[in-house]
C-alpha cells in the first residue's frame, strides 16, 4: 500500500505517526463543511449534546459555543482521536460541560433519552450499518431529540467515489439512502439539503 493510500485509510480510525498526522489536518480541513452544516441550527434549547465521531474535537468545541449551557459529550473509536479531542476541549473538560469517550457507535453505552441533540460530521461513511448505528442515536435522544448528518460527499460525486475505492470500508451514502436508514430507525421530519456549488449534503431528522 503506498504512502498516500496509507495516509488517508486514517481517516476512518486514526492510528499511530500518520494518524496524528490525519487528526492535524481534520479540524481546519472540515471546518468550512462544519461551520455549513451547523448554519442549518434553528433556534433550539439544547441542554445536552452528543458528537458521534467527535475526530479532533473542534466540532465539539463549537457546539459548547453555540450552547453555552449545554453539557456537550464526544464519541469516537480511535484512541488517538480522543486523547485530540480531550487536548482541544480541555478547558470545557475541566470545567465539567464536556467529556469526550472512546466508543462505538453502533453499541453506545450513553444514557438513554437523554440528548437534545446528536451530530455526525464527516462520519458516518464508516459506520458499520446505518439502520443499527442511526438507532443507536435515536437511542439515546430524547421524544422530539434532533439528529444532523453533515457530507462531503452526496454518495455520487467523483471525488467521493474515488476515496472509496481507495480507504478501505468506506461508503458514500446518498440523501436517498441516508433518508432511508433515519425513517427505519425511528425518525421523522427528515430534511435535506445540498450546497449550491459542491456535493455536500447535511440531513437532520427529529426523533418521532
């Protein structure tokens, strides 16, 4: 496997040199999608939020932001994406509005209906089976809880496709599919919408 191919394999479970190397680049090279896909907030009040694949962290570090009384918690199944987001959100930590734990999406062990708000940036293209992984997160909002899933890629686009033949277990999945797996496991009011100019998609569902 060469470098390159080597390198962005981390992406789906940052490991060792090259996964810090990855983890560098994840929060300023997401940030322009992050900061689009959190422009589709309404007004909300939000005590209690959860990032699903939290990577470096800063996605956590915004939502702190724009909930400020909000306790905010991040997940991920790479160790070294953690240790990251402990470091980025270390002072929200030490106050005690945030925690960030190692964890699989598809087994979470937070407590049941107990979100407003659960997101998931740049992550579910690695998560093994949508319909299991989007009752995971159904699991732990609350009646009425809000679920966002923000892309890169809308499952079509070239770039999309090709990082998919080349980092292994990765798919792109469509608003379509998306869509699909939220109704099957317990959301309704599920929107969409795509940037005018690139092929990334944001999908919020309201738990039924």
């Amino acid at each position: 496997m060469g470098l390159f191919r080597k390198y962005v394999n981390q992406t789906r479970k940052p490991t060792g040199f090259l996964g810090k190397m990855m983890l560098l680049g994840m929060n300023g090279g997401h940030a322009k999608l992050a900061d689009w896909g959190f422009s589709h907030f309404s007004a909300m009040h939000v005590e209690k939020a959860a990032d699903l694949g939290c990577g470096g962290g800063r996605n956590v570090g915004i939502l702190l932001k724009k909930y400020p009384r909000a306790h905010v918690t991040g997940v991920d199944y790479s160790a070294l994406s953690v240790e990251k987001s402990r470091k980025h959100n270390q002072k929200s930590i030490r106050e005690g509005r945030c925690e960030i734990l190692q964890g699989d999406v598809s087994d979470l062990s937070l407590p049941e209906e107990s979100y407003d708000l659960a997101t998931a940036f740049e992550t579910i293209y690695f998560w093994p089976g949508l319909e299991t992984c989007f009752a995971q997160a159904a699991k732990i909002l609350k009646q009425g809880g809000v679920f966002l899933i923000c892309n890169e890629s809308d499952g079509v686009d070239a770039v999309g496709k090709k990082f998919e033949e080349i980092i292994d277990g990765m798919h792109c999945y469509t608003v379509e599919e998306i869509t699909a797996a939220l109704h099957s496991a317990g959301f309704a009011q599920v929107q969409s919408d795509r940037h005018p100019s690139k092929p990334w998609i944001t999908v919020t569902a309201r738990k039924a």
